[in-house]
C-alpha cells in the first residue's frame, strides 16, 4: 500500500473527462472526492462501504430537515452533511477505479443510493414546508411534489437513454469501472471512468456549458440548505432552483429523444 501522496498522485493521474462536468463537480466535489478516496484506500475501505458511509451522511442530513425546526445551526449541519455526502459519492467511484474492485453491485447500490437521495430530501423539505413554516398558501405544498417529479423523471430518463443507447448494436461500447451512467441532473457522473474510444476524437470541453450545468449541479443544490435560517429566504431559493430543474428537463427529454431517434434512423 502506497503512501497518500502516491495514491493521491494515481487518482489524479486517472480522472475522467470534464466534458459534461459543472464547474463545481469539476473544481469543487471531484477534489473533494480524491482526498476521501486516498483516505479511504489508506485504511482499507471498499468502494461499497464508501457507498454506504455516503448515504449515512446524506440520509442524517434529509432526516434532520423533516425531524428539526429550521434555523441558521441546523442549515450548517444539513448543508454539510450533505456535502460530505456528495463527496464520498464521488470517491466510490475513484476508489473503485484505483482498486480495480467495482463491478455491476457497486454500480447498482450506488444508483439505489442516488435514487433515494433524490426522492427523500424532496420528501424531507415537504415535511418541513407542513410541519414548521407559516406558508402563504397550501399550494406552496405541492413545490416539493413539483420538484421531486422533475429530479426522479431526469433519473429514470437518463438511465433509460443510457442503456437504451448502449444496447444498439454497432454502437461503440466503453468499459466503466462504475457509476458509467448520468447523474441525476444529467450530467456525467464523478468519480467513473470513461475512457474514449479508439479512433474517437474527444470533444472539447465547453467552458460555457461547465458554467450552464451549475443550476443542475447537486452541489449547488446542497447550497439552498443553507439558507434554512430564513424560512422566506429558503422557500424563494428552493422554488427558483425547481423551475431551473423543470427547465432542464424539458431540454434534457427533448436532447435524448433526438439521439435515441437518431439511433434508429442510423440503423
């Protein structure tokens, strides 16, 4: 076993493109994610087990949004729990790679994970919305509804594309070591590698669109959190970042109903 600087100099050496990445996973949460995967590695962790400690964090943090009444310390506390979480989602991913031990069950508990990220902190914020804050009318209920349909339809849409699209013959398969798939917000996921295929010209990667991806980007959606000490403050932002969501699920639907077609025509 390596020290940390050398594992961390073999993560490093191995990430995956920044094409699809938003700024923050790409400066922010892969980084993050390196320096849990190095620890992890150094004390003997799985990939599985990264996994499982990344859904306590994250689920302790959903947990506390429906059980606490909001305040500026319990916004601290749910913010960095879910942070954390997010990080050591990425270092799964990176751990797997650097050990060479992930495979179909790693990916599929990492997506069982993201899928009940996804649906419970919706849930939480519901809760929360019923049970501690003086909302102007019961219709600002059916927000979280809103935005939990748009995040789970974006999963089950992507994953779909994914595999659908990987399952047309003569298509150019690529090896994945774990999480080969789209995030939830249909970007590329951290902590996968994806390496090109022979003979295929990378695309650059778009400054620009690093920067149009952030709204989408999970860890900006963490940032809401923060502004639970303000009950106002926090049910303004969590609607602006819905219908950022809405939005891109609609352009999200419409890109993979494109190539999905394309796919036939082609064939």
């Amino acid at each position: 076993m390596g020290t940390t600087g050398t594992v961390m100099r073999e993560l490093r050496g191995a990430q995956k493109t920044a094409k699809g990445v938003s700024l923050y996973s790409r400066y922010v949460n892969r980084p993050a994610g390196r320096v849990l995967a190095a620890g992890a590695y150094r004390i003997g962790m799985t990939p599985n087990q990264v996994t499982l400690l990344s859904a306590a964090f994250t689920f302790s943090a959903i947990a506390s949004v429906a059980l606490v009444r909001p305040s500026w310390g319990l916004a601290a506390l749910v913010w960095g729990g879910l942070v954390v979480g997010f990080a050591l989602d990425s270092a799964d991913g990176q751990l797997a790679r650097l050990t060479g031990r992930g495979g179909p069950d790693g990916e599929w508990l990492d997506h069982v994970v993201d899928c009940a990220k996804m649906i419970l902190v919706h849930t939480a914020v519901l809760i929360s919305f019923r049970r501690f804050f003086d909302l102007p009318s019961e219709g600002w209920l059916l927000l979280p509804l809103g935005f939990l349909f748009a995040a789970v339809l974006t999963f089950c849409a992507g994953l779909l594309r994914e595999q659908l699209g990987k399952a047309q013959p003569g298509m150019a398969q690529r090896s994945r070591t774990r999480r080969g798939t789209a995030q939830p917000d249909g970007t590329q996921p951290d902590g996968a590698a994806v390496p090109p295929v022979a003979g295929e010209t990378a695309a650059p990667v778009s400054r620009l669109r690093a920067v149009a991806l952030l709204p989408a980007d999970y860890g900006v959606f963490c940032l809401v959190f923060l502004l639970l000490g303000d009950r106002t403050a926090f049910r303004l932002g969590y609607a602006v970042l819905a219908a950022v969501h809405a939005l891109f699920l609609v352009m999200f639907l419409a890109k993979w109903f494109r190539e999905l077609r394309s796919l036939r025509t082609a064939g």
